[in-house]
C-alpha cells in the first residue's frame, strides 16, 4: 500500500513532517479540524497555528510501503534543521524492521488499540489518585471546622480552654 510524506509550512516557514497511508485530503481535513479545535495532539503544531493561522499543506514524497514512508518522514525529520517542529521521530521504526513488521492490519490495529487502552488506564489512575487526595483533603478541613465550632461555642460559654490549631486565645 502507497504511502504518503507530507508537510505543513507556516508564514514563519516552521515546517512539520508527517506521513499517511490514508487519502491525503482525509488527514489534511484531520489536522485542520484538531487545530482550529485548539485540541492537536502535538502542541508544537497547535501554538503555530494559534500564532499563523492555517499552514500550507503539500506532498514531499510518495513510497512504496508504509515502513518506507515512515523512513522517508525521518529522513526529513532529521535533516530539516532548527525548522523542523516535529516532537518526535516516527515511533514504530526500529534500526531494521518496525514493531509491526510481519503483522497483518487488524493485528496492528489490535496492539495499538491496547497501548491506548493503556495510556487510558494510566492516566484515569493518575486523576483517581488526585481526587482521592482532595478529598481527603476536603473531610479533613471538614472535621478541623466541625471541632473548631466546638471550641468556640465553649469559649462563649465561658469554658476556656486552649485552642486547638496553636494559640490560647481565641482568634478571628
């Protein structure tokens, strides 16, 4: 299956390399929307279009394989210059083969679907785990408030005692 280099060019003529085995104008359209959604998923790329407004969208070179296209990304990566924005190189490739090699289309589908799920999973741990701790965090102010509005009807009543959170007299 063809495969496809592509490039986006700014006013500023930063440049981002990517490529697709997809119909060029289905990841033109892709790209378009995540950026004027303010949503990209590289960063770099969202600042700027923020910053220029829309880039230029053209082909740099057509391969033979998917694995040749990925090749050819790097190739321009890399050798792009202080231009370049790419965050990253293309992760499926290795020194030979990519991780994929050998592997039909669901089965390449079926691993990357799981190393989403993953990431997923990883960071809706990470926001149970911050909840968590605010809500412990909440209850504990809760109960700090309850016993202070203890101390202080008893302080009106004439009870002195001291107070809990550090002085002997009460403060406001």
């Amino acid at each position: 299956m063809k495969s496809y280099v592509y490039c986006m060019r700014w006013a500023d003529g930063s440049l981002y390399y990517g490529s697709t085995q997809q119909d060029l104008k289905q990841r033109k359209w892709q790209h378009l929307c995540a950026m004027k959604g303010g949503y990209h998923k590289c960063s770099n790329v969202q600042k700027q279009h923020d910053a220029y407004g829309l880039p230029e969208f053209y082909v740099v070179q057509e391969c033979e394989s998917e694995e040749a296209g990925l090749w050819c990304e790097r190739f321009f990566i890399e050798s792009g210059g202080e231009k370049v924005i790419n965050k990253n190189k293309p992760v499926c490739l290795d020194e030979e083969r990519g991780p994929y090699y050998g592997m039909t289309e669901d089965e390449r589908m079926k691993k990357k679907m799981e190393a989403r799920r993953a990431k997923e999973e990883e960071r809706n741990e990470a926001r149970r785990k911050k909840i968590e701790a605010k809500e412990k965090e909440m209850e504990a102010e809760r109960i700090k408030a309850e016993f202070y509005a203890e101390w202080f009807k008893d302080y009106l009543k004439g009870i002195i005692r001291p107070c809990p959170y550090g002085s002997d007299e009460f403060k406001t």
